[in-house]
C-alpha cells in the first residue's frame, strides 16, 4: 500500500549524485546546474566553482532565494571574500560545502517550503 501524499505539484529534488551524474527529479544532470524548487538551470554558465566571478551571481540573484547552497564538489572549498560580500549586501544566506552535503540540504528546505537555490558542481 502506497501512503505517500501527493500534492500534485512536481518539486525539483535530487533523487541521486554520485561523481558525474545527479538525477534531478527525471533530469539526468552531468555538469554544473543551478535549481531551485520549479527551475533547473543546466549546464550553468560557470562550469567550475575555481570559476565563480561577481558576474555569475546575477543569475542566482534573480531566483530570489533566501539562502544559496553551494555544492563545491567532492571536497569542500570556500567562497573567496567578494562573492561572500555580494551575498552578504543583499542579505542572502550562503553555505559552501561538499556536493553530497549540498545536495542533501537542499532537498530537506526545498521539503520545508524554504526558498533556495543551489549551485552544484562537480569539480
């Protein structure tokens, strides 16, 4: 028997990750990507997080999130001091950890109903 409440309204959540694919909702995803609940942005136009400018942002910016996962890969890095900045100005919080964790976290807010978005990279 099958007790699983159905809202009817399909949310993007990662279904599997491993080292060069995750599965977002029916999406095979094999490069960086930006999704939040309704969208999903792939490939993102920064490939690397070793990439990441100011410029990037607007694009993360515009999905109005009030709090942005980044998934920085198989190992944790950090966001350099201007891109903390930027989030900082705009009052939109940001957690930089590994893409597993990244891709965990962002499934329990998009549950929760939080608005977020997460930037996940494979390397």
């Amino acid at each position: 028997m099958d007790i699983t409440l159905e809202s009817g309204v399909q949310l993007n959540t990662v279904r599997a990750y491993s080292a060069d694919v995750l599965r977002i909702g029916q999406t095979e995803v094999r490069a960086s990507c930006l999704v939040t609940a309704e969208r999903l942005i792939t490939p993102w136009v920064c490939a690397r997080f070793e990439a990441l400018t100011l410029e990037h942002l607007a694009e993360i910016f515009v999905l109005e999130p009030q709090v942005v996962l980044m998934g920085t890969g198989w190992r944790q890095r950090f966001a350099p001091a201007p891109i903390r900045a930027a989030f900082a100005e705009r009052g939109v919080g940001l957690e930089v950890m590994e893409l597993a964790a990244a891709c965990r976290t962002f499934n329990v807010l998009v549950h929760e109903g939080r608005p977020v978005a997460a930037a996940l990279f494979f390397e």
